[in-house]
C-alpha cells in the first residue's frame, strides 16, 4: 500500500493503461515500449487535480512491465524483402 502512494500513476490508471495496451495488440498494433511513458504522461495530465506533473522516469516503462506480467514484450523483426513483395 505504501509503494502504491508513490507510483506515477493510480492504481486505477495503470489499469487502463494495461487494457489499452492490450486492445492494442490485439488489434495487431504493438506499442512500443518507449511510448509508455508518454502515454502515462498523458494519463496524468489529464487528472483534475492543478498540480503540474513531470514526465515518468527513465526506468518507470520497466517497472510498469514487472508489475503487470500479462504484457509481454517481443523483439520485433524486419520483413525480409522476398516476403515484402507479396503483401502489397
């Protein structure tokens, strides 16, 4: 309960932000793992409170990973160019 006084984001955000990320996949939209703190960022931003929040830190988007183990990362590759031709 303490640790969770001190995250970036609330519980209930973090939440969102872990089904959004996961409605994206699922659409077949990966999202980047140096996009998360932006889109926490955003996220914060928008709470009613006055105050003006910094951006997350360097580490938060890992951190954020370890604490919801449903969101896997994956390394993603090139197309190789004998394959490109075929899709379009």
């Amino acid at each position: 309960e303490k640790a969770q006084g001190q995250q970036y984001l609330t519980p209930s955000e973090e939440k969102a932000l872990e089904k959004y990320l996961k409605l994206m996949a699922d659409l077949g939209n990966s999202v980047r793992i140096k996009c998360l703190p932006s889109l926490a960022f955003s996220t914060a931003r928008q709470r009613l409170t006055n105050k003006v929040t910094k951006p997350p830190g360097k580490n938060w988007a890992r951190g954020f990973q370890k604490r919801h183990p449903a969101l896997k990362s994956r390394r993603v590759r090139a197309i190789a160019w004998e394959r490109y031709d075929k899709i379009i």
